[in-house]
C-alpha cells in the first residue's frame, strides 16, 4: 500500500474533510481515471477507508486515508491498494541535472508521461534521453552513429574505472580512512557515516548494477513482442 501523490486530489471536491474526487490511472486496466467516492467509513478518529469502483472497468481500489491530528494543521495521508501506477526520480538525480540540463528535463518529461500512462510517448522520450546521454559523453568521433553503436562505444570513451581508482587511496594506509583504522577509537560519527555511504555506493556499482541489469534483460529477452500496426492484416 503507497501514498498517493497530493497532486492527484481534487482538493476543491471533499466529504466531511475527506477527498471526493481522485484522478489517477487505475493499477488495473491501467487507464486515466476519475475516482468519485461516495461515502467514508471512518474509524477512532485516526483512519478513514472506502472503495470505489474504476469507471472504466469496474474492478475496486482501496482508498485508506490516515488521520493526523497531533499538529495544527491537520494533515492527513491518502494510501491506495492496490499501490498506484507510477514512478519517482531516482536517488541521485541532481548529478543528471549537474551534467546536463536539458538531459534532466528529458527524464523528467519521460517521469510526467509514463506517469499519466502515455506508454508510447514516455518510451520516444527515453529513447531521446538515451540518446543525448550517450552523445554528450562521447567524443565527437562517435556522436553521429547510430544509438546501438554509441552504447557499444560507451565503455571504450567513458573510463568506467575512474571511480574505484579515485576512491582506492582513501583506503591505503596512509590514506583518510586507512589511517583512522589504526585507531578505532579516533573514528567518530561523520567518519563511519561517509565509510557506509562509500561502501554502499561500491555494492551499488560493484554489485547491485550489473545485478539489475542481467535481471532487466532478462524481462526484455523473455517479454511478448506487441503486434504492430497492420501486422495482422499484411500477414492475411
């Protein structure tokens, strides 16, 4: 069970303070959706439930909201089941923005579309991040080849080592870290603060990555192939 963004609330529409119309795209049929709740079931003052059919296909989604009174400003919280159809930025996406703007506009673009379920139009966008990605890190030799070849180029143009090179001699002996392991008592919060982040960023590159790859191509090998237009027709 998630949270369901703020933004898909019609604050205007409301029963006794609950949310009355909620615009989102249904986690069954997978369709934009208006749902108009019709009554609250709540409970001790502390949470409020309902389900609504999707006007599209029928089926229920489970609307739970809890109740926050320990403040001023009586917020609450909207959840859904089942969870809602969505996606958020990546940890980390500053260092998209720092590299390229108009790179960071395109994924956020690619976020907003797949998020209101323009399945077609989130992929081209993708396939545009893809590609302004691989041409701003290559040299110029390889920026007019065609998408495929830029990402074969990738691993020759980009020194995908740097990051382990640069973080080695923090490790040595004499190095910022290696030196405080002589003495564990002079390690203090800040120190085993930045060791966990930098071993948890070498799972995530060492580890997690080529992980979440191999399973990712996996999905695409093994995934049905969608008919294309007219295909049925031509093949008659």
């Amino acid at each position: 069970m998630q949270v369901v963004d703020d933004t898909k609330v019609r604050s205007r529409f409301s029963i006794a303070g609950h949310p009355q119309v909620i615009e989102l795209i249904c986690p069954h049929c997978l369709k934009e959706a208006t749902f108009t709740v019709k009554a609250w079931s709540e409970h001790a003052g502390q949470v409020a439930a309902t389900e609504v059919p999707c006007p599209r296909c029928n089926i229920g989604v489970l609307f739970l909201e809890l109740l926050d009174h320990r403040d001023s400003h009586d917020e609450s919280t909207l959840y859904m089941h089942p969870d809602p159809v969505g996606r958020e930025g990546i940890a980390g996406v500053e260092h998209l923005r720092t590299l390229s703007s108009p790179l960071a506009r395109s994924y956020d673009s690619a976020l907003k579309l797949y998020n209101h379920g323009e399945w077609g139009s989130a992929a081209l966008t993708v396939r545009h991040l893809l590609e302004g990605l691989a041409t701003r890190l290559l040299g110029d030799a390889q920026r007019d080849l065609p998408l495929a070849r830029q990402l074969e180029a990738l691993p020759k143009d980009v020194d995908l080592a740097k990051p382990l090179q640069d973080i080695a001699p923090l490790l040595a002996p004499g190095g910022t870290f290696g030196r405080q392991f002589d003495d564990e008592t002079s390690i203090d919060q800040v120190t085993a603060e930045q060791l966990l982040d930098l071993a948890e960023q070498l799972i995530s590159y060492l580890v997690v990555l080529p992980g979440t790859m191999a399973e990712l191509k996996s999905r695409i090998a093994t995934a049905p192939v969608p008919l294309r237009r007219g295909a049925s027709n031509s093949a008659a």
